[in-house]
C-alpha cells in the first residue's frame, strides 16, 4: 500500500500576467507559466482585443532567452584585449566602486561631459526603457545623448502638421474602405494589426502596399506599387496635385478645419503625376489611380512605418501624407485618417522619468549616430569622450559607420560599461561589463505605440544569479555617487505610480490595482467603433487645424522632440523649414559611382539586434542575405546563394546573395539586425550606411544608402 509521503509531487503551476517588453508597436499581452519559482512557457493572452493571443517569432519561446546557458548573470571585469570577450567575474561592490571612481577620476581631469550615455529602446517599459537612465546622467552632467533611430523626423514632422493626436484607432480599421500601408511590412513588424486589416478587406476594402520591395504584407494587399527609396515625398505631393486639380478635395473640411490651402494648392501645381513618375518609377497613371481612389473611397486610412523618414527628405515626406486625410475629409469617419503613434494618446508622466531639472544649463548634446565619430575624435569634442556606458541598446550593430565605433571602442584610455542580458558585440569592448534582467524578472508598466492599451508586467520569478532591472542598477550607481535626490531612492512600485497622471481622463477607471488583476486595460477612449477624434477638427496644433502651412515649422524651424534627448530643449538644430510641404530627393545618387539603392528594414525573426544571437530566431531568419533584382546580379556575374561583398567609402560587409524579382532594379536589400561577431566577416549592414542626417528632427537616412556589389 502506497502512503501518503510516497505519492508523486505535483509541482504547483501558475500564471502570471507579463507583457512582451520589445519595441515593437504591438505590445503583446503575455501569459506566463510558472512552476516552483521557474517559467515554463510564455503565451498571448487571448483575452486581449488587440493582440488576442499571439505571440511573434521574437517572443513566442522567450524561456529559452531567461534560461539561456549564454546569459550574463554575474558583474565581469575584462581580462583580455578590448574585443576579444575574455572577462573574470567580480563582485557587485567592486563593479560599482571601480565605476564610480572611474567616473569620478574622469569629472575630476576632463569634467562630466567626457562621460557619454549609450541607450535606446532594448526593453520598452516605462520604468526600464528608454529614460531610465536619464536622471542619473543629467545629475551627473554628462553629454546629453540624442536618441533618434526611430521616429524623431515623422515625429517632428508629424506635430508640425496635425499635432502630437493619437489619430486613427488601430481597431477602427475595420471600418476602413481603402487602406494604404506605407513603408511598413506590417505582417513582420506590426503582425497583430494585420487581423483588423484582412477584416476591412473581406468587408469590401482595398488594400494598397507603397514599399521597394513585395514583402510578406505587400504579397497579400490588393494591389503593391514598388517606389524607389527616397522618393515617397514625390509620391505624395503628385497625389496632392490629382485630388486638388481634379476636384477631388472636401471643400468644407478644407474650410473649416485647415490653414494654408491656397498656398499649398499653388505648391502642388510643380508636382504633376508625369514628373513623379520619373522620381518614383511609378506610372503617371498609377499615381492618379491611387489618388482618385484614395480621395473618393471614404474613409480612407493611411499606415506609415518607421522606414518613412530614413531618406533625405523624410521629415517633408510626412508632412505631405500627414496633409492627405484633412485634404480628402478622411478625418470625418470612423477608421478615416492617419496611423503614426498612438502613444500620444497615454498620459504618461515624462517629467517624472526624465527629470530634466537635474541637468546643467549648457550641458552639450551628441546624437548617437555620431558615436563612431565622437569616440574617434573626428567630431572634435573637448573634452573628448573617455568614458562610456551602453545599456539598452547594442550599438556595434544599430549604430553607422560601424568600422568607427569598433575603432573607437578600441581605444584603451576609454572606459566602457555595458549592461546586458548577453555578450554583444558591444560588451565584448567593454572594461566592465553589468549583468541586466529579463522581462519575466522585473516590474513595468507598458504604453504602446501601437495600440490603446495600458499594461502592467509583474515579474514572474525572481532574477537569475545576479542579474537587477535597470531601475535597481541606476539606484545603485547614484548611492556610489552619493546622489540624494528622492528620484534616486524611489522603489519600483513608487516609480509605476509616478509614470502615469492617473488623473487624466484617458485613465479613469484605471489604477495599479486594477492592472495588477487584469494585467491590462484600454484606456479610457471612446470605442472603436466610434473613434473619430477629428470629425470636427479638434487638432492640437496651435491653430486647432490641420496645417498645410505649418505656423511651428515658420516659428520654430527644425526640432527633435525632447522625449529622445533626456528632456532637453537645448542646442536644437533649429533653421530656416520651409512652412510647406515640398519635395527633397535622394541625397545619395548614382553618380557618386555606386549604382545600387541599399535598404536595410527590419528582420522578419529580430527585433533590432535583439534576438540576432538566439538559436531559434537565427534558424527561422537565416544566414543574413542581400536581395537583389536578377538582371542586376547578372550584369555582374552573381549567381544565387553566393558570397558578395556590398561596399562603398564608408565600408563594406559579407553576406550571401538571394535573387529575386521581389525587388526592383536598381535596389538592394539586407535587413539589420544580424550580429556582427556571428558574421562571415565580422560587419554588418550598417558598416556602409551613413550618419547624415534627414531634413528634421535629426532623423538618419538609411534608405538613403548607394553601394556597389561584387563575388567575394
């Protein structure tokens, strides 16, 4: 007979409500599985009307990422040549003792500015995302970093036209009668928006894809137009000049909730459909069809991605489509308008993560597309920069000119620290090297920019070894540095009531508690169903309407939001911006003797660089590979599947060729995300793309790349 003590133990499961901590617009509300204090899977909470379940490529077996044998768990200090990723395991204390007087030793010979922030969006939090560092370094006085991969042009340009609005309820596209999908591979990118579109679609929407390339999403729309890189601007003002010309326009809604048309429809007249033809590749009839259709299939909605503003021109390329739905009265209808960033809709609490306050006035601001330059002293920075710290963010491979920021994180007399969940190939420059939580592992609370819903992410076990979210590392550092300041001091609970005005309408009904039973919630906006926040106009812009002539680019020139830069309003690039939209053309030509447009979107299986050293998502995405147009791999003797090299002055990387006539000629392809060190020649895409900047908001211009390709 079996007693009691002999029976098999069950370990008790439970779940707990986390939400996926990537940059990415979709936000996806995760399940987690735990058992005697392990996770045991992640899945989508099915509960939630957006996400509704899904996980993504990127996600879907993030345990094996928290339980990697590869993770760093303990504080190291190097032990070997910068680069090489040989390190001895230390002590917290010491970690921190030899960085604090490191620093201090630094402020002391060359001033705070010598010290130099690296961080962007590796974990999307509030609490762990991109501000949380920056109290510490704006008390501490070093260089302000300017953070602009992402959406500072579309943002600047975005506000200068229709305000910092929410705009279109992603939900409410399924009210939608005419979709356009601009620059933006949504089903690897934006997968949970998807659903919203095929239901559009299969109630009577057509579905138009604007993209270089018949990506996954382009290969499922109605109808792709392929666009040469750079050229949307022309695209878009030739529209204008259709709609406009022909009649096209609302009258009333122009009327009563615009400024500037008279001059905006003088502007136009340069931009007919034939000379946009020429610009775009795209047939002067095509450009009217889509004009006349778009104008007439109400409502009509326009996506824009990312991808948008990485041209010369990017920043007037988003004024022009930002001018289209108040032109046609999109605007007046459910699931009519335009779709940036919803995040403008959350209330959150910048102020309170920046703390701009702590700052010295005068303090210096470098964007971290100059970081090659800036450690390689070409930027002629006094004092130099001579100490470094990266978290958040793996810049050997996000960042231009990539053969400059290894040469420059070479250098002995810099001193690095990196905090990550794994040896980049950034850690491997590092002197000490800081060992950071997962998202099962910490406390946050999630906005979303793409979607309307507010999440809290309880920590699902305790932290591996020794791994701290950031929030207890920059409590840490301040202590060594002997900051007082209560925002140095402030529990992650405190600082979760802090990120929100929870008193703002958008939150009613909302609270911590609440979250922490539900896990999420929408916030506090009229249905999807009913969403049309500028049927009556209601802009909040400094007019109230929809500005073809924008009064903030005539007053205040070029800006970046102070959002990407620790809250400062300072040293903005400021300048004479023409108040209308019009055209800029690709910086980079053919006649610079490099023939071929390189684009480098994001990965169907990374998200940036996250992910890029993950088994399963390198299987699923593959060696990394340049596409190209056969008649262009012809014309140089490239077959398929072979080793190219893809060059210019900048650098140069390896990668194996894929043809297809996915894309046009003339364009090349390789997505970013691939590591480096896991590389045939130890580079990657962004060796050979620019740090020049677009025309606002200090946005980069990647799709302004030309290369030249050959056999290795």
């Amino acid at each position: 007979m079996t007693t009691l003590d002999e029976l098999p133990l069950t370990p008790i499961t439970t779940t707990v409500r986390a939400a996926c901590p990537h940059d990415c617009p979709d936000t996806c509300a995760m399940l987690v599985t735990v058992a005697d204090g392990r996770a045991l899977e992640v899945h989508g909470d099915p509960e939630h009307p957006f996400t509704r379940g899904g996980l993504c490529v990127k996600v879907n077996n993030y345990v094996d990422k928290v339980y990697s044998p590869e993770r760093l768990l303990y504080p190291m200090r190097r032990s070997g040549p910068k680069g090489s990723g040989r390190f001895d395991r230390i002590s917290w204390d010491d970690a921190l003792d030899e960085i604090a007087a490191r620093f201090r030793e630094t402020i002391a010979t060359r001033g705070a500015e010598s010290i130099m922030p690296v961080s962007y969006l590796g974990t999307e939090g509030v609490l762990n995302g991109l501000n949380v560092g920056d109290p510490f370094f704006n008390r501490l006085g070093a260089t302000i970093t300017e953070r602009t991969y992402c959406d500072s042009g579309a943002c600047t340009a975005y506000t200068m036209t229709i305000g910092a609005t929410a705009g279109v309820d992603p939900e409410s596209l399924v009210h939608s009668r005419y979709i356009v999908i601009w620059a933006c591979n949504m089903v690897s990118t934006n997968l949970h928006l998807w659903p919203f579109v095929l239901e559009a679609q299969r109630r009577g929407a057509k579905v138009v894809v604007i993209d270089p390339v018949r990506h996954r999403t382009a290969k499922l729309a109605d109808w792709h137009l392929p666009i040469r890189p750079g050229t949307d601007g022309a695209l878009a003002l030739a529209m204008m000049n259709v709609i406009i010309t022909e009649g096209l326009t609302d009258e009333a809604y122009v009327r009563d909730h615009t400024t500037g048309y008279d001059e905006l429809m003088e502007r136009v007249q340069q931009y007919p459909p034939e000379w946009a033809s020429v610009e775009t590749g795209i047939p002067a009839e095509d450009i009217r069809t889509l004009a006349r259709e778009y104008a007439t299939s109400q409502p009509s909605m326009i996506r824009i991605g990312v991808a948008i503003e990485r041209q010369a021109g990017g920043g007037q390329t988003v004024r022009a489509i930002a001018c289209l739905p108040a032109l046609v009265g999109a605007w007046r209808r459910v699931g009519g308008g335009l779709l940036q960033l919803p995040l403008w809709a959350f209330p959150v609490n910048w102020g309170a993560l920046m703390h701009p306050e702590l700052a010295t006035p005068g303090t210096r601001i470098v964007n971290q597309f100059l970081l090659g330059r800036a450690l390689t002293g070409e930027l002629g920075l006094d004092p130099p920069i001579t100490g470094l710290m990266v978290y958040n963010s793996n810049p050997m491979v996000v960042c231009p000119e990539q053969e400059k920021v290894a040469a420059g994180m070479a250098r002995e007399d810099l001193f690095t620290v990196v905090s990550d969940h794994f040896m980049t190939d950034t850690a491997r420059y590092a002197d000490i090297v800081l060992p950071a939580t997962t998202q099962l592992e910490q406390l946050d609370i999630m906005f979303s920019w793409g979607h309307f819903y507010v999440s809290l992410n309880t920590p699902a076990i305790e932290p591996l070894g020794e791994a701290v979210p950031n929030t207890e590392l920059f409590r840490r550092l301040a202590a060594r540095m002997g900051f007082t300041e209560p925002c140095f001091t402030r529990s992650d609970e405190e600082m979760v009531a802090e990120a929100f005005d929870w008193s703002a309408p958008a939150m009613a009904g909302i609270t911590v508690d609440s979250l922490r039973r539900t896990g999420w919630a929408r916030l506090n906006l009229p249905s999807a169903d009913e969403y049309a926040p500028h049927a009556e106009g209601n802009f909040p812009t400094p007019s109230g309407m929809t500005e073809f002539r924008s009064s903030i680019a005539e007053q205040v020139g070029n800006f970046v939001v102070p959002l990407f830069r620790q809250g400062s309003n300072e040293f903005q690039p400021g300048g004479v911006v023409d108040p209308l939209p019009h055209y800029i053309p690709p910086r980079e030509t053919a006649d610079s003797g490099y023939r071929l447009n390189l684009i480098s979107p994001k990965s169907h299986a990374y998200l940036n660089s996250s992910a890029g050293d993950q088994p399963h998502q390198k299987r699923v995405q593959g060696e990394p590979t340049l596409t190209m147009h056969p008649r262009d791999a012809e014309e140089r003797g490239i077959s398929d599947a072979q080793y190219v090299r893809v060059f210019n002055g900048r650098g140069q990387f390896v990668v194996l060729s894929r043809l297809s006539d996915e894309i046009a000629p003339g364009v090349v392809m390789s997505p970013m995300g691939a590591w480096p060190k896991n590389s045939k020649d130890q580079s990657s895409v962004n060796a050979v793309n620019p740090f020049v900047f677009a025309d606002l908001g200090n946005a980069p211009t990647f799709s302004d790349t030309r290369v030249e390709v050959e056999l290795v």
